[in-house]
C-alpha cells in the first residue's frame, strides 16, 4: 500500500469553479458517491498519513478503496447480516474506518462509528451492554487487540477488521483493473437509513442520530457549493472519526467531488500543534477543519523563526515533494518552524472552524500570527453544525470582517436548501436581533433518533423544525424583519450563537453532559444531595468552555480542612471520569441553587451569575483556602525550576507566579494521568526524552525535580539509594498512611486513591526493589518485610501505624504489623483490601506466563475474560515470543500512555514473577491486634463464597474480632475510576474509627 504520491503540483491556487448541486446529487445513494469518484478520479484518493512524522505514509485510490469496500460488505454479508443491520465500527485509524465504512454502505449495513471503550471495565460492560441494546444486537468491526481485551456482551458481536480481511483477501494495492465488472449495491430508497452516529463521544448513554441516504447527498451537494470544492482541491482531517465532522466534512465532502484526502490520527497533531500547519504546508491543503481550542495552542506554540532549516530536514517519507517543494524556495525566504522546516501556507483556502465556540480574538491573532507564511486574511470559516444537521450547515465567509467587537464570530448563513429561525419559548419567531432557540429545517436534517421516539418527539416543534437546544439571535436583516434565514448565497443576514439550552458542557469540541457529572459529584461523601449543578463558562481569552461545579456541602463538610478534602475530591473525581479538571468547584448555601417551580436548577442562570461576578468572593475563598493547604509561597529559581514551574501551571490551570517552588505536583492535584502529561511537556520543553515515573513520584515539587533533572540520568550520577517509601500525599495531620503494592511491585495504582487524603492525613506508597537500574531485587519474603519495616521507622519512628496492602500486599502488610508489635510498637490499623491470608496456593498457580498475563490484566491490557484464555494461548507459542504476542493484543493507546515496550514489559514481568515466587514460601503465622479485610468481587467464584471460605480465615490470625467491609467492582477495578471515590470514603471512615481520629 505504501508507494510515492509524486508531485504535489504548484504552489499557485487554481481558480475556484462553482459546483453545482446537480454535479453532487447526481447519484441516488451513498454508495454511488464511492462509484462515481473511482471511475471519474481513478487517481485521486486517500493518503494515510503515519503517527511517527519520519514514518511511510500509505496512499488509497478510490478504486482501490472501491475494491477492498466491495470484498468487505461481501464478508459481512457472510457472517449473516441482512441489508438495514447496524454495524458498530470500532475502530481508530482511518485506514481501518474508511474502508469498513463503505463495506458496510455498499451491503446495505449501517455502519455506525464509536469512539474508544473505556479504561474502566465497568464502564466498557455498560457502554457495551446499552450499544447492544440501541443498536439491537449488532455486529462491531473493532481491531484484535480491542476485541481481546473488550468484556463480551451477549447481545454484541466484536470480529477483528484483520480478520474479515484475511478472510476475504482484501488487498489495497494492487488492487483490480479499472475496467472491471463492478459488483452489485444493494438497493436502498432515498429516505432508507444510511448512518448512526452516536450524540456523545464520551459519557453518558448516548442516543443515535438517524441520518438517511437523502439527508447526506443533500448536505454534500450543500456543501460543495458552498466550500466551492472541486477534485483539484486537497484535504487534511485529524479529527478522529466517532465525530461526524471526520466522516462528512472530511472524507464523505471530499469525496463526493473526487479531492485528495490527507488523513492523520489526531495524537500526531495534538502531541505537536504546528505539525496541524506543517501538513498543510508539506501537501499543499487547500481545505481543513479543526476546533477553535488548536487555533489557541498554535498561537501559543513557539513562534516560526527566521534562518535556515536544519540539517536533514526532508518531507513526508514516501510523499515526493515535487515542483511545489521546489516552488516554495522562493515563497515568504527564510520562514522557518522551530524544527526548520519551512511554512509555506499560501494554498490553504479555508478553514472550517466548528464543534465549539470560535472566540474572535483567538481567530484573529491566529490569522495575523500566520499571515508572513501566506495565510491568507478571510482563511478561518466560523461553522456551525450538530450531528442531527450532517455536520457544517452554517457558515461564515465574513470572519473577521463582520466581526468587529464581537467576543465570539458570527457563524454566517446556511447552506442552500437548509432553514434557520429563532424562536421564543412560545414557538413565535422573533424579531431580528432577539434571542431565542436556534431551530433549523431542510433535507439535511435528521428524521430522528434511533429506538427513541420519545426523544425524538422533543426534538422537533408541531410544526416540524427541528430544535438545536441553543441560543442564539439573527443580525444584519434590518428593524422589525422576522429572524428567518434561508440557505443561498444572496442572503444578509448572520448566525449568532449565545448560549446554550441543552445541558452540556463542551471541553475542546466534545460534549459532556451536566446530568451525568452530577451524578458522580452527588455520589461522594459530603455532598448535600440534589445540590449539585455542572455548567460551562468561558473565561474571556479562553478557546474553549471550561466546567464549573457547585455544590452544597453538608455541615461536617463545610469550612476548614474537610472543605478542602472535598473540592480536592470533587476536581479528583472529574478527571479521573473524564480527563480534564474543572476551572471552579463552588461550596454554596442551598438558596443559591436557583430552580424552576418543578425543582430544576437553572444552570444557565448560575452561570450568568459566575460571569457577573457574584461568585467573585465564594472563588477567591477556595483560592485562599488551597493555599493554607500549599504552605507558603517560594519562588522559582534557575531555568528548569521556572520552567517545571510554568509546566505545573498549565497543567493545573494556575497562575505561573502562584505555583511555588515546594508544592507538590500531588498536592496541586496531580493524577496518574497528569503524570502522563507531565512528561509528554518535559521532554517537549526541556528534550528529557524519557522521565522515569518513579522521579515523578520521588520527587515531586519543582525544586526537587529540577534537581534531578539537573543532576543528569542515573547513568551520569550513579543509581539513587532505594528507598521503598513513595509519598503520594503529604499534608494532613493524622496518623500516615502506608499502602504495600499488589503483586506487580508498582504503586500507580495507589496515585488517585492518594489524592483523597489531601490535607487529611499522609499517605504513603511502598515499592518493591528492582525496578531501577542496578536495584537487585529481594531473595525473600522476610527481606522484603524487613526493609520496609525499617523504611517505615525511618520514616515515623513511632506508632501508631496504619498499615494497608493491596491484593499480594495484604499478606505483606500483615508481616509489617506483626513485626511492628513484636517491635514494642501501636499498630491501629491493619488493612487488606481482597486478600486472604494463605496465598500459596494461588502462588502455585501463577507460572511466568500466568504472571505476565495477569500483569497485563492489572494495567489494563486484557481484559478479564481474555486473561482467562490468554494462558494457554500463550504457552503453545515458543518462549521468545509469548510477551511480544501479549503486547500485540495491548491497544496502542494504551502502551503509548504506560510508555511501555517489549523490554520494558518483560522487565516488569520478571520481577513480579519474582514476587510470585516469594509468595510461594509464605505461609501466615501469629497474630496481629486486628484486621479490617475490604472484599470486591473476586477473580473467581462468588463473593458469598470469597468472603466466607478464604477471606474469614484471617480470624485465625487476629486477637480481637475483624472489620469485614464490603465495596464495590472487582478485584482489579475496586481501586479504578469507577469505584476509587466511593472505596476512599469507605478507607477513611475505616481509618477515623480505628485510629479514633474523626474528622476535625
């Protein structure tokens, strides 16, 4: 597949022809757009664009894609599909998805895009089990190692793209003569279904929007007109393809008028900003779209400087950069990236912003930053479109003309065929220039939604327009004029959005609703039930909204350091569901939760007081707050230290001068997946290429990670001392905490739990030896006990302790107190979360394939049922390629995000087989004071039986009766982002009542 495009062309913009709708709308059906551009642009067609910039890119031409699309719906239809059936497509690349897209399009299937399961076993059961249900029972096209790690769902049925390939010998290159017969299509009318796309990428349980055959030939007839697009113009998508805008504006559109496609994963330019601009450059892009929250980051990247490129500098791989790589020598000289490759950004026409608000001075800074590399001044178009309009249906080719003193664009006039009004609550249009509901109608406009009559009832007035859920008014049509737009290019007046009725919040172009994060905040201790609201803002200079939270806490909650415990609980919980932290969390009384006379909360009424400033005092009090918590202020010093500093503050959204030199990045709030982030930006701001997690997690203030960055890699100092204790949470005055790995010897998985205890009481994570270069690891169960009893003491010298383990660590948390008390000391607490005291028979069991397996199963590799069949899988292989096959079933997002390869992992496995075989010459004896025992659900078996037969035998070893406590998930989720909010209220209140230290 893999081959040389040959020459890009000139760098001059061929001249723009009208299309006319008649030229899109010829065919009849979706699958004849893919028909008629194979056979009138055989030559055109899709290149894939790899992760790695030095990587071979891979090009598809449409009768290739044609070809491979035809064997495909061939093999669906095989497995037993009828014509009309849904097809999930699960699948990241878009070298897998566009093919599956048109396999399915070309048997009559309906092919429905999903974005990526969740992390969090639980919540991958559920999304599955409601995908089963919405979709009634359908077949997923997903890749082998999302099929082995998935759970099952009985009415879901995931088969590997790879392996319907193999069983129809799809090729893409060569592929057949352009004169072959082509086959069949399966007849559809024009108002059959054609698309399911999903209304949420990301939470809740997301409806499916019904898009038919007409609805999309429409749109692209509508668009093509509109954007002026012919088969010479050349198109780049980075957007990911669960989002409409990927499938329509940037594969279906381009196709439809035989344009070249540029495609790349949405990591290469999230990860590199400026690669979004280089790509243009390097292929000579003519239309792109992007959210406005990357014309944000571009204006911050490091600007392109004057000089010459750097040595070695070349384009693409397998891209020949042809007459216009020579061409662009003479444009904008010496207008060099930081990279030394030079800008050249005199073919873009347009750009189509969309997904999210475009705020106008973030456009406009983009446009002049860019102009001395030829972008061109009218270059951004403000779109507007949802799901349920085929995407772009609005748009602006007046940005920023029109848009003088605005804080957000116009959005333009809708495209011909497509009506725009604004309605008041009663249904009656209103006056231009009022603001009301934003309703839309035409042929691009979906008929519903799937399996939901009742939603799609709401979403539609009696007299058939569809309701957007947003706000907005109608300018430029004069006094008195009803607020009416009709798609042509004769119209005046302009879309204005200002605000939103519908309850979500949208985070760098994707939805989350308000409902489903007040769910989770309403569930964690402190939190006054049914006085929760999540709503958006947009701080000014902002590119996209950010979250607010307010809540009213409940008394014990409500001032000093359990105030602080639980903001710190709330921000903990948003970004460990959904990635990003909230701009405000706010303590409120209950009279400031303003509701309608049915008891709703008028989340856009708070947010027109958060942005009035009446929330101004309630802000600068948690501000004030956290600082107590901090301790004092001390500045940066040196180079890495302020730039560590300004590190920390992006990614906790502070300011860089409120970020002291002796905060902890888990103080400030940092996560497992913050840890990730962190050194993502070092080694883009300080070219450390590989930090290694431990120095996160060993030295976490800017003072002490800029030491050790300073100091060199280990190779340059000599290896560090080991030191088994790792301080997750420091603050707090109670009794510390220590937490004994599970039997992978790592402790991440202890990070977000440590959050919790912030400003309540230390807590502190052991690590098994071994895991640095030079550390040996231990020879015996006792020497493992025994040097973290002396850690420990060195640490606090004197009881009381609080002692915990997880899984293997509960046997050795046990030994740890027992050892304490021989020693003279208190111990007040001794904690096992799910495990029973004689673990030599499941030691016995774990070989080092079941290790590794199992391995992969704790950091999320597998899944549970695969970790069950993998074993004997694994052991039929030869020896030297059992973890390579492990990793190859991994989802690349996955190891990208551990930083894990094969050495890495075999490494890793190693030493937890190590630990196995400690654990095999363990047996318990003696007695500790006692024991609260914490049960999930078990590997196997029932709880029932778990708790009764393996779990009570820890009596055996007590002298005073046992806590057995009950929390939810399983025994490898109960600490996961599902479960993690609840298990830490249930660990503290544990604790408190053991140790006597209530809260204060």
């Amino acid at each position: 597949m893999n081959r040389s495009e040959g020459s890009v062309g000139s760098t001059e913009v061929p001249p723009r022809a009208v299309v006319t709708p008649d030229a899109v709308m010829e065919p009849e059906s979706v699958a004849q757009l893919l028909r008629k551009a194979a056979r009138s642009h055989p030559d055109a067609g899709m290149r894939y664009l790899p992760d790695d910039p030095m990587g071979e890119s891979a090009f598809q031409s449409y009768p290739f894609l044609l070809a491979a699309a035809e064997r495909l719906a061939a093999g669906l239809a095989r497995r037993g599909l009828a014509p009309g059936d849904p097809v999930g497509l699960l699948l990241d690349r878009p070298r897998d998805v566009i093919p599956a897209f048109w396999g399915c399009v070309l048997g009559g299937f309906v092919p429905c895009p999903l974005p990526p399961l969740p992390d969090d076993a639980d919540r991958t059961r559920e999304h599955l089990a409601h995908l089963g249900e919405l979709l009634d029972g359908p077949l997923l096209l997903t890749t082998e190692p999302v099929a082995g790690a998935a759970p099952r769902d009985a009415r879901v049925r995931m088969v590997p793209i790879g392996q319907l390939h193999a069983e129809t010998e799809t090729e893409t290159e060569p592929g057949p003569a352009r004169d072959a017969a082509p086959a069949a299509v399966t007849p559809v009318a024009p108002d059959g279904l054609a698309l399911l796309v999903l209304t949420s990428g990301s939470t809740g349980r997301p409806k499916a929007v019904r898009l038919t055959h007409a609805n999309l030939l429409a749109s692209m007839a509508a668009k093509a007109e509109r954007q002026r697009l012919t088969g010479a113009d050349r198109t780049l998508n980075w957007i990911a393809f669960d989002h409409v805008a990927a499938l329509l504006e940037a594969h279906l559109l381009p196709l439809a008028v035989g344009a070249e496609q540029f495609h790349v994963s949405s990591a290469r330019v999230l990860g590199d900003p400026m690669e979004f601009l280089r790509l243009i450059s390097r292929h000579r892009v003519t239309m792109t779209f992007t959210p406005n929250f990357l014309l944000g980051l571009l204006n911050a990247a490091d600007a392109p400087a004057a000089g010459a490129p750097a040595a070695g500098v070349v384009g693409e791989p397998g891209v020949s950069q042809g007459a216009a790589g020579q061409a662009r020598g003479g444009a904008e000289a010496g207008a060099y990236d930081p990279r030394g490759e030079r800008l050249d950004l005199r073919s873009l026409r347009h750009i189509v912003s969309g997904g999210e608000a475009n705020v106008r001075a973030t456009g406009e800074a983009f446009l002049a930053r860019y102009a001395p590399y030829g972008l061109r001044g009218d270059a951004l178009w403000p779109a507007f479109g949802m799901t349920e309009t085929c995407a772009g249906s609005v748009y602006s080719r007046g940005f920023p003309r029109v848009d003088a003193g605005r804080e957000f664009a116009s959005l333009g006039q809708p495209v011909r065929g497509l009506r725009v009004r604004v309605a008041d609550a009663r249904g009656r249009v209103c006056p231009a220039g009022e603001v009301g509901e934003l309703q839309l109608r035409g042929p691009m406009i979906t008929d519903g939604y799937h399996h939901d009559p009742a939603a799609t009832a709401r979403a539609h007035t009696p007299d058939g327009w569809f309701r957007s859920g947003d706000l907005g008014r109608i300018d430029g049509l004069g006094d008195g004029a009803p607020s009416l737009l009709v798609g042509d290019e004769a119209g005046t007046g302009h879309l204005v959005l200002v605000g939103r009725a519908k309850d979500s919040v949208i985070v760098n172009g994707v939805n989350y609703f308000s409902p489903d994060i007040e769910a989770a905040i309403e569930r964690l201790d402190g939190v006054a039930p049914g006085h929760v609201a999540a709503f958006p803002t947009r701080q000014p200079g902002h590119d996209t909204e950010q979250l607010v939270v307010a809540l009213r806490p409940e008394p014990a909650a409500a001032s000093g350091a359990a105030l602080h415990r639980l903001l710190t609980t709330v921000r903990a919980t948003v970004v460990a569901h959904w990635g990003f932290r909230p701009a405000h969390v706010l303590p409120l009384p209950a009279s400031a939760f303003p509701r309608t006379s049915l008891g709703k909360t008028l989340r856009q009424r708070m947010r027109e007081r958060l942005e009035a400033g009446a929330y101004d005092a309630v802000i600068a009090e948690v501000a004030a707050e956290s600082e107590r918590h901090l301790g004092g202020h001390v500045a940066p010093e040196g180079a890495t230290e302020r730039a560590l500093a300004d590190i920390y503050a992006e990614l906790f959204e502070r300011e860089p001068a409120r970020v002291s030199a002796t905060a902890s990045f888990f103080d400030l709030g940092g996560t497992s997946l913050d840890i990730l982030r962190l050194r993502r930006l070092v080694a883009t701001r300080l070219a450390v290429a590989d930090l290694p997690v431990i120095t996160v997690l060993t030295a976490p203030t800017v003072r002490r990670l800029a030491a050790r960055l300073d100091a060199g890699p280990p190779a340059a100092t000599g290896p560090a001392a080991y030191d088994p204790v790792v301080p997750l949470q420091t603050g707090g005055d109670k009794t510390p905490l220590f937490c004994v790995h599970p039997g992978v010897g790592e402790v991440l998985v202890f990070v977000n739990l440590a959050r919790y205890f912030a400003g309540d009481r230390p807590f502190f994570a052991l690590r098994a030896r071994g895991f640095n270069a030079g550390e040996r690891p231990f020879d015996s169960f006792a020497e493992m006990v025994e040097t973290y009893v002396r850690a420990i003491r060195a640490r606090q010298p004197r009881g009381p302790y609080a002692i915990a383990g997880y899984s293997y660590g509960g046997a050795v948390a046990f030994e740890i107190a027992k050892r304490l008390e021989a020693l003279g000391e208190r111990v007040g607490f001794v904690g096992s979360l799910n495990l029973p005291p004689h673990i030599k028979y499941r030691m016995d069991e774990l070989d080092f394939v079941e290790t590794a397996t199992n391995l992969a199963l704790f950091l999320d590799l597998v899944d549970r049922r695969r970790a069950l069949e993998l074993p004997a899988e694994l052991r039929a292989l030869p020896a030297d390629d059992r973890l390579a096959r492990l990793l190859d079933l991994a989802p690349p997002r996955r190891l990208r995000d551990l930083d894990l390869d094969l050495p890495k992992f075999t490494a890793w496995a190693r030493l937890a087989s190590g630990l196995t075989a400690l654990g095999r010459e363990y047996r318990p004896s003696g007695t500790v004071r006692s024991m609260t025992v914490f049960y999930a659900e078990p590997l196997r078996g029932t709880k029932e039986d778990w708790l009764a037969r393996e779990l009570r035998r820890w009596d055996e070893h007590t002298r005073s009766q046992n806590r057995y406590v009950e929390v939810p998930g399983e025994h490898y989720t109960m600490l996961g982002p599902r479960h993690v909010a609840t298990f830490q209220a249930i660990l503290r209140r544990e604790l408190d009542r053991a140790l006597g230290e209530g809260s204060p």
